[in-house]
C-alpha cells in the first residue's frame, strides 16, 4: 500500500513536470507565421471561400488577428475548421472601415468581448470618435431651448461606435504599438475612397520588416516606402495589393517596384491584389511567391515557405459581384483603372 502510494506519487510528480516542462518550451518557442482566415481562394475544402480578408499574425512574441473578414458565421467556421484560437490575442488591427475587413468583428467579439482593438481614427465613423465642443459656432442670442444641450455642450463631445463595448483604440498617425510593433497610417487619394484611412502592420525583425497589408487604398507602394524608413530590409509582404482590377501597365510598375526598388525578399499575395497580379508576382519572385490561399501558414523568417499548397492557381468565384459593387462605388479601383487605360490611351 505504501508503496502504491509512492508510486502514485511520484507518477503524479513526473505528469506535473512534463506538463510544466511543456509550458516552458510553448513559451520559449513562440511561433513565427501568418495564418489565413479568410479569402475568395484557397483548396481547404473545410473553409468557406469569400471576399474579404484576415489573417492570425504570430510573431515577435504576439498573437495579432490583422482583419476580420466579411462576414461573422463565415469566419467562425473558417476558425474552428483552422482549429485556430481566438480567445488568445494580444490584439486586433482593423486596416479600414470597408467590410469585407471588419464585418467579422462581431464574432471575435462574441469570443473575445475585451480584447484591445487598434482602428483608424476618422472624423465621424463607425469606430466611434470625440470632437471638443468648440469646433461648433455659438449664438448665445437664442434662447437655451434652441441651443445644442440647452447652451451648455460637454467639453468634448463623444460619438458612439458600431459595437458599443468593444475597447477600440484609435489610430490617427504611424505609430508604434509594441517594441518593434508599428501600424503604418496612411489616407487613400484614389478616386473612389479618397480620405479612406487605413493602417498596415509592420513588424520589424531580426531577418528584416514584416509587412501586412488589408487592401492598399493608399497604394501599396506608399505602404512600402513608409515601412522602408523604419527598416530598408523588407523580408516579407503578405496581403491585398489593390490591383485587382488596375491594367497591365500599373501591375508592371508595382511589381517592378517591389521587386528591384524595394528588393522585397518574399511576396504572400491574397484578396484584392488581383489574378493577374497573381501571375506576374509568380513570374517575377519566382520561388520566393508564397502561396497564401485561404487556411495557409506562410512561415515568417528567411528561409521559410508557406505549409501547403504552395504555387496553386487561385481562382476567383465572386467576380461578377464585386464588379458589379465597384461600378457603384468603386472600391476596388475598376474606373480609376479604366481612366488610366484611357489615359494612356490618349
Ligand atoms: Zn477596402
Ligand atoms: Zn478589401
């Protein structure tokens, strides 16, 4: 009996030490890779294909969900088909307010209702924002019941967010967020989303700048340049390049840019860059084109690749309805594209 007992003991001690032991090499051992979470193409038949974007960022010691996609039940199944957790996070960046980037949030809130969230900051928009009160002309001749709050305005006027609780932190220039962490802040010009603020991740690593873009608005190569000035060495890009619809002329001067301006290392295209885009960063990075269809692993570090699938031809289902979204809005760049080519037509 005695002996049992020690036995028992000493199994239970030798169970607690693996276990500990476990721990300790979880977190000396970090993980460094960019999973994602959703887009139009991919071949994981567990996934949902759709348009949008988001993608669990793991590096430098954080766990980052960059974007949330375009739809709530369609990215929580993606993320239980992944087995990804989503309670864990340091942190969420929303790129822009477009929502095939942030219609997601809600279900990430549902899991994760406290986690910080970093977004753009806008005047007026669905993130929520302030204005001190004097930005507005008094006339102190009318009388109190025709004055905004009876004559007497708070100090600073606060406007509500899309989902009230969540803990937004709002993000106005480039800033560092983290030790080595930066989101990159820059304003859209393009007709279309002119004044569309968006901000880009940017991890700085021993092996050189990571980068993570949602859609470019503001041009990827501004993104680039902006990264450049903290890091000139830019190891890797993974995101949308908004090129999904610009002509050949533009793609062949991004590409060129990125690869002999820049001297990107490593290329991760996804969402809005475009299938053409797609062809001519394949032709030009060669094996340096990490394929990062929807439920991917692109490693991070110089000598990685992504887990799978690596070199497959995307396909795009939902053209039509994007095509159809951009004629009203123009989004995705279709007129200023087609301006262009009249442009260079002329
Ligand atoms: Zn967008
Ligand atoms: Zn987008």
């Amino acid at each position: 009996m005695k002996l049992k007992g020690s036995l028992l003991v000493a199994a239970l001690l030798s169970a607690i030490a693996v276990v500990l032991n476990s721990g300790a090499n979880a977190a000396a051992e970090p993980r460094y890779q960019i999973t994602i979470l959703y887009d139009a193409f991919g071949s994981d038949p567990a996934m949902t294909k759709d348009w949008g974007f988001s993608a669990l960022v793991e590096i430098a010691g954080k766990r980052i969900l960059f974007d949330t996609g375009d739809n709530a039940d369609i990215l929580a199944a993606n993320v239980k088909a992944r087995g990804v957790d989503l309670t864990n996070l340091d942190f969420v960046v929303l790129s822009h307010r477009h929502s095939d980037h942030m219609a997601g949030l809600s279900y990430v809130l549902s899991v994760n209702p406290t986690v910080k969230i970093f977004a753009p900051k806008e005047a007026f928009g669905i993130y929520g924002s302030s204005l001190p009160s004097s930005f507005y002309r008094k006339d102190e001749s009318l009388p109190p019941d025709m004055r905004y709050y009876g004559g007497k305005p708070p100090e600073i006027m606060k406007f509500g967010s899309a989902w009230a609780n969540a803990r937004f932190e709002l993000i106005d220039q480039t800033t560092e967020i983290a030790p080595d962490i930066t989101l990159i802040a820059l304003v859209s010009d393009a007709p279309g989303t002119k004044e569309l603020k968006e901000l880009s991740l940017a991890v700085n690593t021993a092996d050189g700048m990571v980068l993570v873009v949602g859609c470019s608005h503001p041009g990827i190569e501004r993104i680039v340049e902006a990264a450049a000035t903290i890091n000139p060495r830019i190891q890797l890009i993974a995101g949308g390049f908004h090129l999904v619809a610009a002509p050949d002329e533009a793609i062949t001067k991004v590409v060129t840019a990125l690869k002999d301006r820049f001297k990107v290392e490593r290329i991760a295209p996804g969402h809005c860059t475009g299938e053409p885009t797609f062809t001519a960063l394949k032709k030009a990075f060669g094996d340096k084109y990490l394929y990062a269809g929807l439920g991917t692993s692109i490693g991070i570090g110089p000598n990685t690749g992504s887990d799978s699938r690596r070199g497959e031809a995307p396909t795009l289902e939902d053209l039509a309805t994007y095509r159809k979204l951009a004629n009203r809005q123009d989004p995705f760049g279709v007129m200023r594209s087609r301006s262009l080519l009249l442009d260079s037509r002329l």
